[in-house]
C-alpha cells in the first residue's frame, strides 16, 4: 500500500493533467522560488526527476510565469511536455497527477520526483 501523503499550505508541489494539458505549480513552490518573473523547466527521464528553476528572460528554455489563480498558483498550458512526462512517466491519462517538491535554494529550483507522484 502506498504511502498517505499530507498536504498542507507549506506543501512544495506541482500537478500534471494531461487531459487539459496543464501544470499546476503551487504558491508554495513560487514563494520559495522568490516569486520569479520568470521560470524554467528541467526535466530528467533517467533520473525520474522534474524541476523549476527560477531563471532570467534571456536563459535557454524561459517562459514568462503568468497571471496566478485565485489560489496564488500558476497554472501553465503546455501540452507537448506534459504527454511526454505522461509518456515517459507510464502515467494513467484519465489521472491528474500530484508531487512534492525538494528545495535547493541555492540554484533557485525545486526538484519533484516523478516516481512519487
């Protein structure tokens, strides 16, 4: 049986729905990312690991973070990376998928293993 994890506003976390083609990173991720103008994906199917890095306009694969929710989160429509980790990942397509994420502040990104999603 699988571990029960419990989530909670201080929660570092990001969600995966490939049927809207959608992540999810949530506030908690963006305060301890400092709130970035704008940020990156990295992402390594070996080492079954996603991350988002805080990062400037003119870094190699930037995207300009968006408006945020009603929740504080931002929410990202990228179709084609969201199947691929669904692809890679062997993930259930009529499933959303939910992981905690790892700070490592001194290269501004939070690290989320895909496994424990």
């Amino acid at each position: 049986m699988k571990e029960q994890k419990i989530w909670h506003a201080g929660v570092l976390g990001m969600t995966f729905s490939v049927e809207e083609g959608r992540i999810t990173i949530f506030r908690s991720t963006l305060e301890t990312l400092g709130w970035p103008s704008h940020y990156r994906f990295l992402y390594n199917p070996q080492m079954n690991q996603i991350a988002v890095q805080a990062c400037k306009a003119g870094d190699v694969g930037a995207h300009r973070m968006g408006k945020l929710n009603e929740f504080s989160s931002c929410e990202i429509k990228c179709v084609a990376f969201v199947r691929m980790v669904y692809k890679d990942a062997h993930w259930n397509k009529r499933r959303s998928y939910r992981m905690i994420g790892n700070p490592f502040p001194e290269q501004r990104l939070v690290s989320f293993q895909i496994q424990d999603a």
